[in-house]
C-alpha cells in the first residue's frame, strides 16, 4: 500500500510539473515563438546563445539541477580558474604517495574515518557553489527569518538557465540518445552520473509525460549497469570519468 502510494504521489508531481513547463514554454514562444523555431535545431544553440557570465561548471550544474523552484578529478595540476576544483587539485598535486580516485572523493567529500586527513575535506561546498551562482546571475540571496535566527537562502531568479539545463539533460536520453556512451558528448556524460549519485536527476525528469520518463529512466539505467572496468579499456575512453563511475555507482 506504502508502494502505491508512493507511485500515485510519484505520478502527480510528474504531471503537475509537465503542466508548469509546458505553460512556461508556451509563454515563451508567445514572446518570439517563431524565431526561437527557425534556431531550435541548430547544433549547440543553447551553449552559443549563453555568455560567459552564465557558463556552468559541472558542480554548479548538479546544485542547479537540486534546487527546488561532486567533485570531479583532472588528470592536470593546471589551474582551471575554479576555486573547488583548484583547491581540489591542490590536494592532489601536493600528497605523495598518490591516492585512488575513491579515496580522493571520500576525502574531499569529508567521509573519511582518518582523522589525519580531515583537513582535505572541501569545505561548506554547496554555499560556495551557490555564491556562484549568485555572481552569474542564476540565484539571488535573501534573508529569512526563522523564529530566533536569520537564515541565508539563495532563491532561483534566472528560471531561464535552468530550464535549458533540464532540457539538456533530457534530451541526452531522449531525442538525441545515441545508446553508447562513449558517442556521448563526455561533459554531458559526467553530469547524467554525478546527477544521479547526487539524487538529483529525478527533477530533471519530472516534467516528462509518463511513456518520456519511463523511457529516460529505463535509458539512465542502461548507463548505470555498464561495468565501468570494461568501458575503461575501450579505445578513446576517458579513464577519469570512468573511475569516478566506478566510485559512484559500486
């Protein structure tokens, strides 16, 4: 009966939020439907269309998928210009002997038992994530009072970059599904997994009609039931992604 339940709530926030997005998209071709047409299917669009304010890191892009309305390892000790990622490969770069890609998420998530390596934790992430965004104009701040205390929020403010965010995702599963992951776009790839391992990824898919949703899910699990020992000895695989996979999905 709890399983049912659970079912039916399932299916009425699905519906509830296929009727939102649809209304959204209607507003949005009412305002300049027929121009938005002539350049829906051009290749990229939605990245071209974006400035550099508002090009997401792949962390941001996870928090963003999370918010209602993990760390990933590079093979270079360059700097990329992303504090949580710099500071990241700081760590790597300066402890000898080398870690594993698991244990490294394990310390930079704060989950290690060794007391001795607590200070490899990267600290108070997702608010840093979320100042970000705050910067890129995606969230705003606001205080909010609760009862004794004021709390900071950061409240979604441009809907229109999240918006072409889950339709990324759902497209990557959906209509532009290639069924091998390794004809994928990489970057795409990750945020599919690191959205799923942050539990996530079921906003993205809410607003699908019932067959969509099923078909995307049944496609997302697919993508987890790959042995990501095998896919790794594949010619021009990305052996990073696929040990952060592993990690995951174990």
């Amino acid at each position: 009966m709890t399983s049912l339940t659970q079912r039916s709530s399932g299916l009425v926030q699905r519906r509830t939020e296929a009727f939102r997005y649809a209304s959204a998209a209607k507003e949005r071709e009412a305002g300049g439907g027929s121009e938005d047409e002539g350049r829906r299917d051009e290749p990229g669009d939605d990245e071209k269309g974006d400035s550099k304010e508002t090009r997401l890191t792949l962390m941001e892009e996870v928090l963003l998928l999370g918010l209602k309305d993990r760390e990933v390892i590079c093979k270079s000790d360059a700097p990329t210009g992303d504090v949580l990622l710099d500071e990241a490969l700081k760590h790597i770069k300066e402890t000898q002997p080398p870690e594993t890609v698991q244990n490294w998420i394990e310390l930079l998530s704060g989950e290690t038992w060794n007391p001795l390596k607590l200070h490899y934790q990267l600290r108070n992430v997702r608010e840093r994530l979320a100042k970000n965004l705050v910067e890129k104009g995606v969230l705003t701040t606001e205080k909010q009072n609760f009862l004794l205390f004021d709390m900071t929020t950061h409240p979604l403010t441009n809907n229109n970059i999240k918006q072409r965010l889950i339709k990324k995702v759902q497209e990557a599963v959906l209509d532009k599904w290639v069924n091998d992951p390794h004809r994928m776009e990489k970057r795409l790839l990750a945020l599919v997994y690191l959205a799923h391992a942050s539990d996530v990824l079921e906003n993205a898919f809410a607003p699908l009609l019932d067959e969509q949703y099923d078909l995307a899910t049944k496609r997302v699990r697919q993508l987890l039931d790959l042995d990501p020992e095998v896919e790794c000895m594949k010619a021009n695989m990305n052996e990073v992604l696929w040990a952060v996979v592993a990690a995951f999905t174990k």
